[in-house]
C-alpha cells in the first residue's frame, strides 16, 4: 500500500473515531439526563449519586431544597413518568415527559460529565384542544440536525418579534398559517385557531407576552425555548418547543407554569 493511502486511511479512522466519540459523549448525557429523571419514579438514588454534581449542582426548582441532597429527598415520593421528547443541544439535555396528572420539561447542564444545573416547569395536563390534540401527541422523530442553528435563529426571531414585541403583522413569515399544528389545551390548528384565541383572550382583556427568554436549546427540526413573562395579568414562565420544516414553524407544545419570586429567578 502506498504511503499517501497510508496516511489517508489512518486519518479516515481517527475523524471516524472522534465522530463517534462525539456522538457518544452526547448520547451518554441524554441518557444520563433520563436516568436521573427515572429516579423520580423508581425511588432509587443511584443515578443521581452518579451522575448529579456533588459540590456545583444549581437547583432552580424552587419546590424542592438546593443542592444534590434536594434531589435526593424528593424521589422519596415516587411517581409514574413516561418519556415524551428528549433534545440534546451541547450540554443541555431537555426532557419533555407524561406525569399523569401533568405534563412537565427538564432541562439539564453537564460539565465534564456531570450534570450541574437543572430547570423545570409543569402544568396540568389539560383535556384533548378544539383540533383534537392532546399536550403531548404529534412528530417525535428528529431530522435537520444539519440546519439546527438556522431553525434556532428562527424561532428566536420569532420569540422576539411576535411574542415579546407584538408585531403580529409578520406572523406568517415565521408560521406556516395552513399547515401549523397546535397542542396547546385551548387553541386550535393553524393561523385561524391561532387568531380565534387571540380574539377570545382580547375579548376576556387576558393579554401574553413573553419578557426573557433565557434558554434557546435545539437539535434539528426542534427548538426549545424557555422564558418568563405574563399571561392573563399573572407572571409565568413559558417553556416550548417549536418544530421547524422548511424554514417555517408547523407545529408547537407548550407548558405555561408558576413564575418564581423575582429575587429567585435567573
């Protein structure tokens, strides 16, 4: 064999591993990320002794006490959970998951393999929507991984231009008004269900904006978006995910939760 094709195939398998380690290193901390969630169901403490930072873990939840040693008291009370999404974005691994009685999302940081930061909000589950949708039904597949910047850039114009500054006259630049699939509780499908609850909520004098998005997570044809704001004359904090395909957004899920204290939030 000659030397040039030598060296080609010796770099060939190194760009091959380093691939693979790569991908591996993320599929590690989603399935870390599940573990450690799975505890809240099966009250075992093993994953979060493994895989939760000892000394630099940051709870945002502001239910449950600071540190590891917070999570660790509260798998005591163990519930059913049933996996819906998973999104792997760096080192953030966010979970969209079935509580039964409510539907809820974990986002989870890592640092040298250890999970070192956690957020997440929860909402009741809510009857199937005027489109038949339930909160959590539709796409589950990931595609695009190769446009995962561009769709995030996106859906954060999108945040920015339409929800936290109102310019609703440029909705369809962002939505594709016909083909939009809707599983928040209380609107419907496409453009018209979208503006049919925006009518409703004028009607009642409820108004929605969103303030400060402060997570943009996505892989692929999904993005995850969490942020605070108002709603109905409350603050909550919002937590999405938007499907993007063809450079426009076609399908949406949502959680709307209780904002924490403003000497708490981030």
């Amino acid at each position: 064999m000659k030397k040039s094709k030598i060296v080609s195939a010796l770099l060939f398998a190194s760009f091959t591993a380093t691939l693979f380690a790569s991908n591996d290193a993320l599929a590690r901390n989603d399935q870390k990320a599940i573990e450690v969630l799975k505890s809240f169901e099966n009250s075992d403490p093993k994953a979060i002794l493994t895989w939760v930072s000892k000394d630099n873990f940051i709870q945002h939840d502001l239910s449950l006490q600071p540190g590891r040693e917070g999570l660790l008291q509260s798998i005591k009370q163990s519930k059913k959970i049933s996996l819906v999404r998973t999104i792997v974005d760096g080192n953030y691994v966010v979970l969209q998951s079935d509580y039964g009685d409510k539907i809820g999302f974990n986002v989870f940081r890592f640092d040298n393999g250890e999970i070192v930061e956690h957020w997440d909000n929860f909402e009741t589950k809510q009857p199937l929507n005027p489109s038949g949708h339930s909160m959590i039904d539709g796409t589950t597949e990931i595609t695009d991984r190769d446009k995962t910047q561009t769709n995030k850039a996106l859906v954060q114009e999108f945040v920015e231009t339409i929800l936290m500054k109102g310019e609703k006259e440029k909705i369809t630049k962002y939505i594709d008004a016909n083909h939009y699939t809707q599983h928040n509780p209380h609107v419907a499908d496409n453009l018209s269900g979208l503006q049919e609850a925006l009518n409703a909520m004028a009607k009642n004098g409820w108004t929605m904006k969103y303030n400060k998005p402060y997570l943009i997570l996505g892989e692929g044809n999904f993005v995850f978006i969490a942020a605070e704001g108002t709603f109905a004359g409350s603050e909550v904090s919002f937590s999405d995910i938007f499907r993007v395909n063809n450079g426009k957004i076609v399908e949406h899920w949502d959680v709307i939760g209780q904002l924490a204290p403003k000497s708490d939030r981030i």
